[in-house]
C-alpha cells in the first residue's frame, strides 16, 4: 500500500468526483457541508450537483443578495420560496431552473418578495403556467431578461404579460415552448434585443410580433418547425438592425426568405444556414450582393450549395472572415481551391457550431 504520510504530491485533491461526493455525503454537520462548497470551484460543483435540500438561513445571513441560485433543487416547493418575502427584496437575479416543484403559487411568493429582480431563469419549470407568468410581470416591472425555455404549460398569454408590463425587457428565451405562436411578442418595446426560439412553433404574425419593437439583434429561430403556416421567415428582413441569426437545421426555409432578409438586414454579422437544404442559387446570390457586413456564414451541409452558389459569395461578402463549410455535396473541388484562391484572408473551417453563443447570459 502507498504510504500517505509520504510527501509525494498525493493530496486530497486528486481524488476523483465520485470520491469526493461520498464524502460530501458522510458529513454530518450542516456547518461542515456548507464548508465543503467554499474550498474551490469543484468541490462547490460537487456540492450544488449532490445536494437534496436546501435551507435559506442564507438569505437571513447575506440579507443583501443581489444574485441568488437554486438551480437543481428539485424538491423545492413554494414553501422553501417563502423567505424570499423577508429577505428578497435586494435581489436582482434569481436561477430557478430544473426547480420542477415550483409552482405559479411560488412565482407569486418571488412576485411579492422580489420587486427589484430584472433577471430570471424558469428552464424547466414544468409547474409553471400564464397565471404564474403575469403574476410575476405585473409585479417585476424591471425585469430585463427571461428564460422561459422548456416550459411545457406556458402560451403567448404569458409571453404577452413580459411584452406588456416589463418595457425595459431585453432577452426572452422562449426555446422548445410549443405552446408559444409568436404572437405575444406583439407590440414589445424596442428594448428586446435577443430572442431565442429554437425548436419553436412560429406562425408568420408571431415571426413579425418578434420583430415589431425593431430592436432585434439577435435571433435564433433553429429547428423552426412551419409546416402547417407556411414559410413564416421573410418577415425577418424587416429586422434592420439585426446582426445575429440562427436558422440551422430550418430545412425547407425558401429563397424568398433569404432574399428579404438579406436585403432588409444590411448589419447582419452572422449566419447560421447550416442543414438549410432548400437554399438554391438565388438565395446565394442574394446574400452575397448585400451582405457586405457579413463576417461569419455557416453553410455546413447545404445540399443544394453549388458552385455558383460558392462563387457567389467570392465575388461578394466583402467582409467575410469565417466560412463554415462541409458536407456540400454538389461543391466541387475546383470551386472550393478557386475560392480559397480569391478569397484568401477568409478561414474555412470544417467544423460545424451547434449554436451560436448568445451575449445575454442567464448566470
């Protein structure tokens, strides 16, 4: 057996994650549990991922939190939310997600307890309805960023509580809400820079809701799902000061909507087209005559991506810096040499981004 008491670099530290938990476990002493997360980053970790209950004795000690996390209590119930009432009022961020227990009941304690919170986080709070939602805005009248994403009961009515009460509202993440159209965005402030819908349910008058307080930035519409609608995406090109946009994996979006966005969107910086099979010549062509701010395209497994769809964008895209590109199927190795050729200052990575990063962070 290895002698421990030997200095021989072995340490606590290098015990592995499962090891670690285990003596997270065996500590019995609420004192010696909450001194376990402020060793370091990864003990922390261990901590918030292990942990089963939850007391708010916190909130009494720290009674001037401006930021407060219970991200992963599962067991959490509008009862655990009630000192927020006496404690709360200082808050200003607060992270409920995967919180499955809340209810619109417990939304109606941080309503009456948080009147100052400008950020919240709901992802997946299954629990979570309108009811809860309107609670919440009526009361929170700053609120500056929502995520919404992955609640499962919620519909435009909620959304349109956000959009109505909260003017300064800047960030919404509404992603896999099937309940949501889009129309509840209607009439937002000019505040709202950010929305993130992937996997969403978009009808065209919810795409121009999005877009009617004409402050949109950035926009992820991937996944998007229209089949019963139409093509809801040419409303998009109304976005002028749009600069961030996300139609991966948008199959069937059309060259009209490529078209109208690529004229209507002159400040556009990024574009995610990957897996957008129905992009053809025009679209191509389109983007490549009047996206001259463009720096970043994806174009990853574009089938209908042809050669002079590629030299389309040589000839244009004047500020190009990154080309996503692989899986072009109808690419030949020729137009793709050419191009580098001609456009040699622009990076050509064969990697394809499964999102892009957002610059509103829900932390």
């Amino acid at each position: 057996m290895r002698d421990l008491s030997r200095n021989d670099g072995t340490s606590i530290m290098h015990l592995p994650d499962d090891c670690l938990a285990i003596i997270f476990h065996d500590l019995e002493s609420c004192i010696d549990r909450e001194s376990f997360g402020l060793t370091c980053h990864r003990w922390l970790q261990i901590q918030n991922v292990y942990r089963r209950s939850l007391h708010f004795q916190l909130l009494r000690r720290f009674q001037h939190l401006e930021y407060l996390s219970l991200s992963g209590c599962s067991e959490l119930n509008h009862s655990g939310l009630t000192r927020l009432l006496s404690y709360g009022s200082n808050l200003r961020k607060l992270n409920l997600d995967c919180c499955f227990k809340v209810t619109d009941y417990g939304l109606s304690l941080v309503a009456a307890g948080c009147p100052s919170l400008m950020t919240i986080s709901l992802y997946r709070c299954l629990n979570v309805t309108d009811k809860g939602l309107e609670t919440l805005s009526s009361a929170c009248l700053s609120m500056k960023c929502v995520n919404l994403s992955y609640c499962s009961q919620i519909s435009d009515k909620g959304l349109k509580a956000f959009t109505q009460w909260c003017r300064q509202l800047q960030s919404v993440n509404i992603s896999h809400c099937e309940g949501i159209s889009g129309v509840g965005f209607e009439g937002c402030s000019k505040t709202l820079a950010y929305v993130e819908a992937d996997s969403c349910k978009l009808k065209p008058e919810g795409v121009m809701g999005i877009v009617s307080g004409g402050g949109i930035e950035y926009l992820d519409v991937s996944c998007l799902s229209w089949s019963l609608f139409g093509d809801p995406l040419p409303g998009i090109g109304f976005s002028s000061g749009l600069k961030i946009l996300n139609f991966r994996l948008c199959r069937t979006v059309s060259d009209t909507s490529i078209v109208a966005i690529a004229k209507g969107c002159p400040l556009l910086e990024e574009w995610n087209l990957a897996l957008c099979h129905e992009v053809r010549i025009s679209g191509w062509q389109a983007i490549g005559l009047y996206c001259q701010n463009l720096k970043r395209l994806h174009v990853n497994r574009c089938r209908n991506l042809s050669d002079n769809g590629l030299l389309a964008l040589r000839d244009g895209c004047k500020s190009l810096s990154i080309l996503y590109l692989n899986g072009c199927v109808r690419l030949t190795s020729t137009a793709l040499e050419l191009f580098k050729f001609h456009r040699a200052n622009v990076c050509i990575k064969e990697i394809e981004v499964m999102s892009i990063k957002p610059y509103f962070e829900f932390r």
